[in-house]
C-alpha cells in the first residue's frame, strides 16, 4: 500500500525552507545539503552559538533580543519568502513568534521531534505536536484514515547510546554558555541552567547503585504479594508536555493531585507504583516528595517510588496506568493496560483512553478498545512518523532521505484540528 493520503500530490515548484534551532546534531544540516543538491534553498538563523555547532553552511546569526525577534522575523521572511518552516520544539518562545509570522505569510509548519513511538521514530508533523496536532480524535475518523497506510513494522532499526546523547548537549552547552558574547541577549526556554543540570546528573549518577537496591526492594514487595497495581510515571517539569499541553504549572502538582486521588478513592489493597523519568536530572528529590505526599494522605505504605526498572513488566497485569500525558501512554494501551490521561495528549481517544473522572478510575478502569488502538497507532506511524533518528550515522542515514522525501511530496494529509486552542 502506498503511504500517500487523498490529496497529497508532488511538488513541482522548488521549496524553500527556513530551519531553526534543531536536535544536537547534524540532522537539519544535511537535510538542507539534499534539498540544495535537489534544487531548492535552505536558509538558517542561529539564536546562540550552540546552532553554529552543528550547522557548517551559511547561516543568519541573530543577536538581538527576544523583545525584537518578531520585528526581524517579520522583515527576514517579507526579504526571503519560505516555503516551509523547520524547527523543533514548537513553544519555545523564538519558535512560537516565527510559527506565527511563517503562517501569516502561508508558509507551512513542519515540526521535528523524537517519536510519539520509541525508539527509532521521528515525528514530522503539521502546525504543531500535542494540543496543535492534527491527529483525530474521533474513533470513527481514525479506523478511515488508518486504512490508507500500511501496519507499522516493529523491527527496531537503530538505537541512541546514551552517552552520545550527553556528549552532542555538553557540546551545544559549551556553545551557549562560554561564547555567550556572540549572542548576549539570548533567553533559554529550559527552566533550569544547563550545569546545575548536570551538577543533578552526576549526583544521581552517584546515587544511583543505592537507589538500585531500594527500587529492586520495593519492586519485590509487589510481586510478593497480589494486589490491585496502578502505574504512574513521572515526567520532567521542564518538558513543553508539562508546561503547555497540561493543566499542571509542575510536575509535582500533578503527583500531589493524583496521589491525593488515590488515598481517598482507591481500594483499600491498591498500590500505587510511581517510577521516575529515566532522564530526570534529579534536581528534584523525588524520593522525598512522593513518601511526602503520601505519609500526608495516610497511604505511606501503599506508595511505591522506583527509580528504575522494566516500565513493561510494571504495565504488565497492572490494573491501570494514570500519567499527564507520556508517551508511556501509547505503550500502555497497546499492552491493553486501561489508561486515564490528566493532560492534553493525542492518544487521549474514547474508545482507549478511560474518559471519566479520576476518582472514578481507580474502581472502574476499563482496558482499551484494541482493534481502534492497532488502527491508532497504524495512522500515527504513517502520518506523522518516518524511521530513524537524529545522533548515529545508521539513523541519520535512515530519517535524512525519509525528511526530504515527505518535504517534497507534502506530509499526509489530516484534518485540522477544529478547536479554538490548536493551529489552524
């Protein structure tokens, strides 16, 4: 079957596309090398010397304000009229500015980030991720369309060391931070500075052989003993899921409130198994604020923190998984574990999801509608996703070709969102 939606026909006129900040690697760069070889233009603006590091052609630098970026983007796309608008990170505050000048203009959005399905999936998406994106909600919708793309094969490909992953950020860092003279006026989009970050990584990295045990403690005691599990994992406070597709300012308000939840309406044998992210940088004592919440609500011995362990074997016969809106999520429902979503996530579907309250949850969880989560995840691979990744020489060789193929082409065609809070 081919994967092209009604509608989607070749480009003929050459594209331009203007990219912005990027992964920490070189994945944007020869993106752009193949559409010039192919005949179109590619143009970059750098916003701190980080991007110059993983960006070898000529380029824009800006230097100026966040106050006096729409002024420039604004005279920079009126100069260079674009096509497209590349970027990753859709709400950081640069990329929301330019999102919105690009469109003004007609240039279409196409956002790149790591894949609502792991670990070798890109998303390359219309108008934005999450709250803005164009995959459907609507059961009925989703069995149509998943019908025009082939089954996902679930072959792993390629997979990211973590340690390249740490060497490319330290790099950008050093970029950012010691060439700041370069671009003085830049204002981050993380919560937190880059070193205190690492400063919470290797201290957790120090910890971590002490937590190892604890965990492996606490995960025994579960398995020694049958009783209703849920499942909650934790996400990263800084991460755009939390502060702008959640109702939540923190990730800890969240945990308060479904922590909260459960003492009061689960029952009395449920435990509770709340794991950290596996790349928390341990700035927050987790430890100390999950057994604080639940000494507080009198469930201290019903609550489990574990850093670490097999997320499938939790979700494993676990009564239900609870989460903001995690990628977790997807896996969860394609194990058949029932599923409540407290934030704004595109797999937050009736039919898959659980759609009443929280409190209600926790007694009458139901597992997902199975063939509507299979043609879910059908149309989520072939619309949004292509294969491959951002930091080894076997992704890149996989998600370069795949990126400029669909740039060409146009992405599959899905309806837009008809809410008053997601892109047109």
């Amino acid at each position: 079957m081919v994967q092209q939606s009604a509608g989607q026909q070749e480009r003929k006129t050459p594209l331009h596309v203007l990219f912005l900040q990027g992964p920490t690697s070189f994945y944007m760069e020869q993106v752009a090398r193949q559409l010039i070889a192919r005949g179109h233009r590619a143009s970059r603006i750098n916003l701190h010397f980080g991007d110059r590091f993983f960006w070898r052609l000529p380029a824009t630098n800006y230097r100026g304000s966040l106050e006096d970026w729409r002024a420039f983007i604004a005279r920079f796309l009126d100069a260079n009229p674009i096509t497209h608008l590349f970027l990753l990170g859709d709400r950081r505050p640069y990329h929301r500015i330019a999102i919105e000048e690009a469109r003004r203009r007609g240039a279409e959005i196409i956002c790149s980030e790591l894949g609502y399905l792991r670990p070798d999936w890109l998303v390359l998406e219309r108008d934005g991720m999450s709250t803005y994106s164009r995959m459907p909600r609507e059961p009925d919708t989703i069995r149509t369309l998943a019908q025009r793309f082939d089954p996902p094969d679930p072959t792993i490909r390629c997979t990211t060391p973590f340690w390249r992953l740490a060497v490319t950020d330290i790099v950008y860092t050093i970029g950012e931070v010691f060439f700041r003279l370069h671009h003085p006026h830049y204002k981050r989009h993380a919560i937190y500075h880059p070193f205190a970050e690492y400063a919470g990584w290797i201290r957790r990295w120090f910890l971590s052989s002490f937590e190892k045990r604890r965990t492996a403690q606490a995960l025994a005691t579960l398995s020694a003993t049958p009783a209703p599990t849920f499942v909650f994992p934790l996400q990263l406070s800084t991460d755009f899921q939390i502060r702008d597709h959640s109702p939540y300012p923190d990730m800890p308000s969240a945990a308060d409130e479904i922590i909260t939840s459960f003492a009061a309406h689960a029952p009395a044998a449920a435990r509770l198994v709340v794991k950290v992210h596996p790349l928390d940088s341990g700035l927050t004592a987790w430890r100390e604020v999950i057994t604080t919440m639940a000494e507080r609500h009198g469930v201290g011995d019903r609550v489990f923190y574990v850093d670490g362990g097999d997320i499938g074997q939790m979700l494993h016969g676990a009564e239900g998984c609870v989460l903001v809106n995690s990628t977790v999520g997807l896996f969860a429902l394609q194990q058949g574990c029932p599923l409540k979503v407290m934030g704004n996530a595109i797999f937050d579907v009736p039919g898959m999801t659980f759609q009443g309250p929280l409190d209600t949850f926790w007694s009458k969880s139901t597992p997902p509608d199975m063939d509507l989560v299979r043609d879910f995840v059908r149309l989520l691979a072939g619309a949004l996703h292509i294969r491959g990744g951002y930091y080894t020489k076997e992704a890149l060789a996989l998600a370069v070709p795949a990126t400029v193929q669909r740039l060409e082409e146009g992405l599959p065609w899905l309806p837009p969102r008809n809410t008053d809070s997601a892109a047109r």
